[in-house]
C-alpha cells in the first residue's frame, strides 16, 4: 500500500506540474542546435546507471512487466539515443546482455518476439536501431524475421494494422504505433519494406481520427485522446506526411490537449508525445521539452530511476527516451 500511495503521489505531482504551466523560468540551453545542458546529461546519466546497475545477469529486469523483451527493447534504446557506443563503451555488456535476451524470445520459426505485438513492435525497433552498430552477426537475421512477420500479420489484417497477437483480425491504434513505427526504423536501417504496408497502415489511421482530430481506440469505437493522437501523429510524421486531412487534424488536436496527461500510463505518452511534437513543430517541441524536462527533474529518483505504473525500467526508459530528443543521435530520432 505504501508504494501504490506513493506511485499516486509521483503521477499526481507530474501532473499538477504540465498543469501548472511552470512559473519557473524556462530551462535555458534546451534549443536546437545548442549543446546539452550539463543538468540534463546529469540526470540522462544517473538513469543510464541505474538502468545498468539493475540489469539482470539474463539481460532483462526484475519484474514480470520489465522482463518483456519489449520493455528491454526501449530500455536499450535509452543507450544508444545518447551515442553509448554498443560495441566498445562502457555500457556494451549490458547492451550486450539485452540483445541477446531480446534474441532468445524470439521464434525461431515464426520471427515472433514475445506474447503480443506490443513487444514484437518495441523489440523490432530495438534491432532495427542496433543493425548495423551491434557487431552481432545474428542481430541482422532476427531483424528480418521480425519485419516479415510485421508484414505477414498486417497482410492477413483485412484492416491494414494489428492488435495483440500476429493473427488477430481486428485492430487498434495504440498496438498498431509500435510495428509501424518499426517498420520505419527497419526501412532506414536499409531493409526493403513494401510501400503498402505504410499506406495500409496510415489509411488506418486516417479512419481512426475523429472530426476534432483526436484518435480513437479503433477505427469505429471511443473518442480521442492525447495518446492516441500522439501516435498516429508521430507515424504521419516519419511518412513525411504533414499536409493530408488526417495529418494535420493530429497535430491541431495535440496543440490543443497536449496537458491532459494520462494517470495511468503517463511514460507511455511522454514517449510518444515528446516525438510527436518534435517531429511535427520545433516551437512547439522546444516549449513541450523544456516543461517535461522540469517533470522529470522534480520526479527522478535518488537512485537515478523514475516510478509509473508500469514499473520503474519502464518509466524510467520512458522518461530517458522522451529527453533523448535532445541528443537526435538514433535515426528514428531524426526530423
């Protein structure tokens, strides 16, 4: 009961901080082409440590959540969005010892990594980001197999997207963020993806946006919300898509709802959000960046970590990621 209180605490204080509209003064250095500010680095480091320090000797973390090799897929990303060298930096081992967990929960028949397409989605990306840096020779051959069966389920999927499992027939948009986003992180990695699969899945979520822009759980149930919205914006935006219709009514509602921060997966939309915006309008990037940067520097733990519900390797790699934009060092990171 006493971490449920204090977990309550953590999520109501950052909520009543994006609120607040932060009376402070901006955070100074947090603009485009300017070197990071050492207080940031500060705390990117510390969660880097204590990613590494509560690593397990399997490559995953303590946890039934933080075992999910698509948690350990964004925890690995942490590193490599700061320029940690994989191969011979001082966190290669446990970059090491995460890819090689991620490997193992692979199919070795099918290409599928995991029990659902949120992991198989969040581990694709994972590879398709270490191909090419990771001096693993299998890395490569996973990357292929996960893509093919990206592809194989999104085929099968008279609706052009995906949900929990590669056979379902129906879908949603917050499962279908993660394989379309790596399916575009394969594609810069110099894997051949059809263009269909990016126009299949973007009609879909064209169908899911509402007329006030906001999208929908599905295509034809719920309203929008800020989560929602922030994903199919995000994949709009590496589609190099801003004009269309759907394209731009995501961007105008994230302008206009972009504080109403979700209690129960605050991480999972600071991720998402903090690449929305800085793939859609470096003004509104920079003002989003310095207020979650205030966030996260009011929440971080002393052992370098952050809390949510979820657990403490999810939110603290999904506090790292979301600040990672400031360094612009992974491809899919790039604008």
């Amino acid at each position: 009961m006493r971490f449920f209180t204090r977990l309550g605490l953590v999520v109501l204080g950052m909520l009543t901080l994006l609120q607040c509209g932060f009376a402070q003064a901006p955070l100074s250095g947090l603009q485009v082409g300017q070197e990071i500010p050492p207080e940031l680095e500060d705390m990117y480091k510390r969660g880097l440590a204590y990613l590494a320090s509560t690593q397990t000797a399997q490559g995953n973390w303590e946890g039934s959540y933080d075992q999910q090799p698509g948690v350990v897929g964004l925890a690995l990303l942490t590193f490599l969005a700061s320029g940690e060298d994989p191969n011979y930096g001082p966190y290669r081992q446990v970059i090491k010892r995460g890819t090689t967990y991620i490997l193992s929960q692979q199919n070795a028949a099918t290409g599928y990594i995991g029990n659902s397409m949120y992991n198989h989605g969040f581990a694709t990306l994972a590879l398709a980001e270490l191909y090419g840096h990771l001096l693993e020779p299998d890395v490569g051959d996973a990357l292929q197999k996960a893509v093919k069966l990206i592809l194989e389920s999104q085929e099968q999927n008279s609706l052009g997207a995906w949900r929990y499992t590669p056979v379902s027939k129906d879908a949603d948009t917050t499962v279908s963020g993660a394989p379309m986003v790596a399916l575009f992180a394969a594609r810069n990695a110099g894997l051949s993806v059809p263009e269909k699969a990016f126009e299949r899945g973007l009609a879909y979520f064209a169908r899911s946006t509402g007329g006030d822009g906001g999208v929908s759980y599905t295509s034809h149930s719920g309203g929008g919300n800020t989560v929602r919205t922030a994903i199919s914006s995000l994949v709009f935006s590496l589609a190099n898509d801003y004009q269309s219709e759907a394209s731009r009514a995501n961007f105008r509602y994230l302008r206009e709802n972009k504080d109403q921060t979700s209690s129960s997966y605050p991480y999972y939309q600071f991720y998402y959000l903090s690449q929305a915006l800085f793939q859609g309008d470096m003004q509104e990037w920079e003002l989003w960046n310095q207020r979650v940067f205030r966030v996260f520097q009011a929440t971080q733990g002393r052992d370098g970590s952050w809390s949510g519900p979820r657990g403490s390797t999810f939110a603290t790699a999904g506090a790292l990621l979301s600040m990672a934009l400031n360094y612009r060092l992974m491809p899919i990171y790039e604008r």
